[in-house]
C-alpha cells in the first residue's frame, strides 16, 4: 500500500473578498512524483505555498493540511537568497572547516565541525558536476545565468532524500540538457515530489494529474497524456449532450407549436358550432372551459420542462466554453525597406568565454537564440536592447527594439495591471486596457489590484499586451523565455501571435515545442 506524505481537507483559500479555493480534499503520495496544472491565476502557486506553509499577505484560509513526512519547497520567483554556491546549498560553515583543513589551517573546532561528515564534498562535486554547475563554492552567484541560478535551488533541494519536494515551476530558465538533469534527478528522488508545470515533457514524467479549475481539484491517475485523452473524452461526452439538449429544446418547441395549433382548430370548430346553434349554449360553455383548463395545465408543464431543459443545456454549455478564447495580436507599422536591421560581427559578452558572435538579421525574419545555460543568450539580448539604435564596428542595429526580459522588470509590482500599462504606453485608455486584459483572462478584479498579488502567469500577461501595444511602433522584438509561467493554452496564443507578427524577433526558448509552434526555423547557436 502506497504510504500517504501529506493529506489535505476542506481547504479553502480566499483573497479579501474573492474566493480561490473552495472544499479542497486530496492526498499527496510518498514515493511517487504528481503535478499540479491549470490555466494561470486558478491558484497553483497559492496552494504550493499553503501546502509549505508559507505565511500569504492579504490571504485567508481554512481547512487542514497534515504532513506525515518532512517537505522542502521551491518558490515560482526569488528562488535564491545567497551570494555564493556554498550559501545556496546550505553549506557554508562545513565548507569554510573543509577549506581551512585542505589549507592545514586544522583546529579542534574545524575537527569537530566535520566529524562524520567527510563523505560530503565528494557528493557536493559530483551534485554540481551533474547540474553542469561550477564546482567551485565561494563562485558568485551574481555570475550565473537564470538557469543556472535555478539549477543550483533544484541542487539545494535534492540533498534531503527524506523530504517530500514542492516545486514551483522547476523547469523554467532550463536549457534542453538541463531539463533531462532535472526529470532523471526527480525520478531518483526517493521521498516523491509534487511539481506546478506547464512543461508538457516533464508533465508526462508524473503518476498524478491534479488539474485546477473553478475552484475545484480534479485528480486523474497516470501522467498529461492520459489526462489530456481523458479530457477528450469527457469534452466528446459533453458536447453531445450539448447537442442532445439543443435538439431535445427544438422538438419541444415544435411540439407546443403543434399543440398550440390543434387547439386553436378546435376553437374555430366550437365557434362555428355556436354560430350554428346546434349545440346548447351551456354545453359549449363547459367544453370550452375544459379546453381552456387543459391548454392552461399544457402550458405550465412545457414552461417547466423547457426550463429545466434549458438550464441543463446553459450547464453543460458553459462547462464546455468556461475557458473563454483568449487573444492576443502584435500590432505592426510600416515594414523597413532596408533588407539588414541588425548586424553582430566578432562580438563578445563581457565576462564570458565564448566564440566570437557574427550573425546578421534581416527585417521581417525571425531566429531563435539557443544554447546551454549561462553562454549569455541573455547578457546578448541586453547588449542589442541597450545599444540600439547604434553603428559600430562589432554591433549594428537600424531600427528600435522592445526587450522583454526574464524578469519582465520594466513592470512595477506595487501597481495595477491598468497603472503599468498607462505608465509604459499612455496612448489607449482605461476602457481599452481593461478590454483586453479581459481578452487575456485578466478581469476586471485582477486588472485593478497590484500585480504583486498576481500569478507569474499573470504578471507575464500583462508585459506581453505591453508588448502587443509597442510592437508597431518598434523593427525588433528582443523575447527571453517569453513562455516561461505561462499556462499552455496561453502559449499556444502567443505562439500563434508571433507566427503572424510581421516584424523581426530573436527568441530565446529552451521549449522546442514552443519555437516550433511560433513557426521559427531558423537558429543561432552560441557555443
């Protein structure tokens, strides 16, 4: 029998007035990896740090949550709190003893410090060597990629075998090498782990699917593809009762017309009888009242029928449309007649070891920047962005670019979706940004309060209608990870978005599936 690492009961979760999370009733299991999907904004980063109890501003809830093991957690955003790796793994004082004893600078205190404990540089190399992690322990932090940064969280974490893992989003900023690293490392990890992603690969890694929606938890067994031919199957189901229930309205509809008719026949023929006065007059009085009576009870029964027919079709209806389509378009200007935008020739990023950088982009094509963690497709992409417009020997850019960070920094946390937006591109108005932060699944609500107390998924959203607004007004669009927090219907709309933008893009993505759905071919790779 599978032994139980947390259970979880009547939780509810509200923020000030606005409920979450309603009657919550799950297990998490010892052992074994589950994942906890949605569309952005459901809530999964907010259950991921009840579950770690974590204190949540601006939040109440209620219910229980019973951990039977010990549990470790990994945030979606701020993931690292140090300056050095040794700081990072939770080591430095062992570290510093180790050090010092290599030196022999050896002391009883040091001595004492790491009786028992020998074994471990052997197993912290060999921990960072397999993260492909400088192995170095007084490296600075401030000198790693964000792939790296999160690599060396995940390394952190998967020193306490004994600990049921939470990750939030683990496979974000890693290149395609670095996500193998993390599948094979929580396959191995012995205590089980419960991870938010919207990583389709890793999705399918897991033995549990608990999906998110209306408030609600859903628990399927077996990984996302099951999951996703199960809820192909219940939409099937649906969209015939759909179906059933239109068809079951219209025959009703015609039925009451039908009987609508036939009792208006038979009140032409009582009329022509009284005309004709072949019947008593009180005979036909009393037959007309029956008439009248029996159409009456006629009519009450269709009401009721009908509506309750026709509540259960706007039920099965907005279970089959609750996730409204969502839009996003880039605008664009006039096209450059000039064929060459931008121009790198022998470049190098500074503090990197790397091969010359010489690539040329011409207006209206599209590449994708790819590499491994910490090459500087970033410190790139932050070069142009700074420099442009500019005509230099090494670096050459004719037009003005729009850089969207990892970090989408050009937003400010402590105001509205609304307030950023006005502040950034103050041409449209409130009425404009609200309608399409709603076409974004961002209402009105959530469109209002700081985006501190929004999703990562969320946040992002709100930098790429930025994005969608500027575009026209811009010749290159520099993206770092645009997909990163996003939930996978809302990359499918972005994706689609840069398949139809016109203008130049250089994409960095580590998710193949991603930069094929933006229709990108082309790729400079940095070595």
């Amino acid at each position: 029998m599978t032994q139980t690492a947390c259970v979880i009961s009547q939780l509810d979760l509200m923020i000030q007035d606005r409920k979450i999370l309603t009657s919550l009733n799950f297990q998490l299991y010892h052992g074994q990896c589950s994942a906890l999907i949605g569309a952005n904004g459901q809530g999964k980063s907010l259950l991921l740090s009840l579950l770690a109890q974590r204190t949540i501003p601006n939040i109440s809830a209620s219910g229980q949550i019973q951990w039977q093991t010990q549990f470790a957690y990994l945030a979606q955003l701020q993931r690292l709190d140090a300056n050095t790796i040794a700081e990072a793994l939770g080591v430095a004082v062992l570290a510093k003893h180790f050090k010092h004893i290599a030196q022999g600078q050896t002391d009883a205190e040091a001595l004492d410090a790491v009786d028992g404990h020998w074994h471990l540089p052997i197993l912290w190399q060999q921990l960072l060597q397999d993260a492909q992690l400088p192995t170095d322990l007084d490296y600075p932090i401030a000198q790693l990629s964000e792939g790296q940064r999160t690599k060396l969280a995940l390394c952190q974490l998967f020193q306490f075998k004994q600990h049921y893992l939470l990750l939030d989003e683990p496979s974000n900023h890693l290149d395609q090498h670095s996500r193998a690293w993390l599948i094979k490392a929580i396959q191995q990890h012995p205590a089980g782990c419960l991870l938010v992603s919207h990583d389709r690969e890793l999705l399918d890694q897991v033995q549990h699917i608990y999906a998110l929606s209306q408030q609600q938890l859903h628990h399927v067994r077996g990984n996302y593809t099951h999951y996703q031919q199960q809820q192909q199957l219940q939409r099937a189901a649906l969209e015939q009762r759909v179906a059933d229930g239109q068809k079951q309205l219209t025959y009703m509809v015609q039925q009451q017309q039908q009987a609508q008719r036939k009792a208006e026949k038979r009140q032409q023929s009582g009329n022509k009888i009284r005309q004709s006065g072949s019947q008593a007059k009180i005979l036909l009085d009393f037959k007309k009242e029956q008439a009248q009576q029996s159409m009456a009870a006629r009519q009450k029964q269709f009401s009721q029928q009908h509506h309750k027919a026709t509540t259960q079709l706007q039920a099965h209806q907005q279970q089959l449309f609750q996730v409204k389509a969502q839009r996003l378009q880039l605008l664009w200007g006039t096209q450059r007649k000039s064929a060459e935008i931008l121009r790198c020739k022998h470049l190098q990023l500074p503090q990197l070891q790397h091969a010359a950088i010489s690539f040329a982009l011409n207006a209206g094509e599209k590449i994708q920047l790819a590499g491994n963690n910490g090459c500087g497709k970033s410190t790139l992409l932050a070069l142009i962005a700074a420099q442009a417009i500019c005509d230099t020997e090494k670096l050459y850019c004719a037009v003005d670019v729009l850089y969207i960070d990892q970090h989408f920094s050009m937003l400010d946390r402590t105001q509205s979706a609304v307030d950023n937006l006005r502040r950034l591109y103050p041409k449209p108005t409130d009425l404009h940004y609200r309608r399409l932060l709603g076409q974004l699944q961002l209402k009105a609500e959530k469109a209002c309060c700081p985006l501190a107390q929004l999703s990562g998924g969320e946040q992002l959203k709100v930098a790429l209608l930025y994005m969608s607004q500027i575009s026209a007004e811009v010749g290159l669009l520099l993206l770092d990870e645009p997909e990163n927090h996003l939930d996978i219907a809302s990359k499918e709309i972005l994706a689609d978005a840069i398949r139809a933008y016109p203008g130049s893009v250089i994409l960095v993505s580590h998710d193949r599936q991603f930069v094929r759905d933006c229709g990108i071919v082309k790729v400079y790779q940095l070595s």
